[in-house]
C-alpha cells in the first residue's frame, strides 16, 4: 500500500469536498485544527496507480502540487489510522456501527444495527450529507411507518438503502450509474445479510426513476446533477410522499430548493415549502407532498 500527500491551499478543500462529497474515493482531506496545514491524501495498491491517479485529479483542479509526496505504508498502519475517523453513529433507533466494533458495540434494544466497512473505498457514512439523509429517513419511518417504499438514487456505497431495510422497509431499491458503487452497495448488502431484502441496479437518474415511484426518494448527489433532473426526481414521488435532496452546499440550498419548487408546480400542481437543514457547509432540502 502507498500513500500519496500533499499540502493544499484551505480555499481548496470546500471545493474538493464538493468533488468527493460521499462518492466511493480513495481520497481523504486531513485538517486537524483551524490553524494547522490542510493535507491531501490518497491511498493505492501501487505507486503507478497513485500517480495515475493524481493526474487525473488534477485536470479538475490545475492548482494541486504537480508532484506528490510518495511513501509506502504497511496495511496494518492505513487501517489503523482510519479506524480513527469512523465512530459508531445513531439518530432515533438507527446505529451506524464500524465492522470492527460489531463484536463490542452494544446495540440498544429494539435499534436498527448497519454494520459499516473499513475500506477507504466503501462509503462509510461519516459525510454529513449522508447523515442528513439518514435523518429523514428515520424521521419518515416514525411518522409513517415503514410500510411504503423507498429509493435510493446514486447510492454510492448503498448505506441509505441499506439502513432503510434494517428500519424495517421491504420495498427497497437502490441504483448508481457508477459500476463500483453497485459492486459495493452488493457488497455492502451481503456483509449485513440483507441483500436479498433490497433491489440493486446499474443506472443513472433518467433510467433509474423510468416508470418508477416511491413513498420515500433520498437522492444525495451532487446540486447541480439534482437540478438537472428535478423533473424525474419530483415525478418518482408518489402522493403523501417525501423528497430528501442532499449533497447540497449550504449556499446553495435556496437555488435547488426553487428549482424543485418550479417542477413541482408543474408536475403535481402542487405549490409546497422547502425545509432547509443544514450541517455545517453542507444541506438538505425535504419536501413533503400533502
């Protein structure tokens, strides 16, 4: 395993966490305190992959270092480490638990256990518009029940999905145009024995939400990807239904909040009010259809 580093600008990270926001990464930003340098880092199987992969970062961002730090690390020390950036997590009954802990961790009773990955690569839930998304979703099921429907558009590592059949959802589906992210929502699935309880499927939005709706449609993409299919994702949503658009910086929640509020004028003639979360930079955007 290798390890490539370099220092970056602080008005560099808000932007490259917008890029990796909760997609399946090898990278990691490390800011320990306000005053500290902020580092990049990116972890591989070799160093032609590293630097690989370092050029290709770089025709999104011209201002990263043009040469990297390399070193290599042993497996042991890269899973310690990051086992220091994941911590069990809960809101209501729902605990995100690391897989590591699942032996320890004492799960309250009647909670809803996902027990998470360690690798880099798999998605851990530890971005905050994740966590955003999680709560609605655990908001939904208490209000509800967990009797509708529930999709997961660009699921990533599949945990929303997945989180989703632990509350106790049986119609469950989760899609991404990503091939890796199905291979890790599958994955993902199949370490918490629930895979054959969730629907997985390889496609974008426009395919994904073709003749499709749901009770419950949690999509954590980037706002500019949201935009663009505001039309399939407000279509997706069945009467009393709710909308949870996340991956949202914070300056930007009111523009998709009016662009979700324009479709949905238009296709369901319904006039509905946003509600704004935020948590830290990042928002989510929750409508609720009457």
């Amino acid at each position: 395993m290798i390890k490539l580093s370099a220092k970056i600008t602080p008005e560099m990270v808000e932007p490259l966490e917008d890029f990796f926001c909760e997609a399946l990464s090898p990278w990691s930003i490390v800011h320990p305190r306000p005053e500290d340098e902020v580092t990049l880092h990116g972890y591989f199987e070799g160093e032609a992959e590293g630097r690989e992969a370092w050029q290709e970062l770089q025709k999104s961002f011209a201002d990263l270092p043009s040469d990297p730090v390399c070193e290599t690390v042993r497996d042991e020390d890269w899973m310690e480490s990051y086992k220091h950036h994941l911590r069990p997590w809960s809101y209501g009954r729902l605990q995100w638990i690391p897989e590591w802990e699942r032996d320890t961790f004492e799960v309250p009773q009647d909670s809803a256990a996902v027990y998470l990955d360690s690798g880099l690569a798999f998605g851990t839930g530890s971005h905050e518009t994740t966590r955003l998304c999680a709560q609605a979703l655990v908001e939904y099921a208490d209000e509800k029940g967990s009797d509708g429907s529930v999709v997961d558009a660009g699921c990533g590592s599949g945990i929303l999905a997945l989180s989703a059949v632990k509350l106790g959802f049986s119609d469950v589906h989760a899609f991404d145009n990503d091939p890796e992210a199905v291979r890790v929502t599958v994955e993902n699935a199949e370490a918490n024995d629930e895979a054959d309880r969730m629907s997985i499927a390889e496609s974008g939005i426009e395919d994904g939400m073709a003749d499709r709706q749901c009770d419950l449609l949690l999509a954590n993409i980037q706002a500019n990807i949201l935009s663009i299919y505001a039309d399939e994702l407000i279509g997706g949503v069945r009467p009393s239904g709710w909308l949870a658009l996340s991956g949202i910086l914070a300056h930007e929640a009111d523009q998709v909040a009016e662009k979700f509020q324009a479709a949905a004028s238009n296709i369901w003639n319904e006039k509905l009010n946003p509600v704004i979360r935020r948590d830290g930079e990042w928002s989510l955007v929750l409508f609720k259809r009457s």
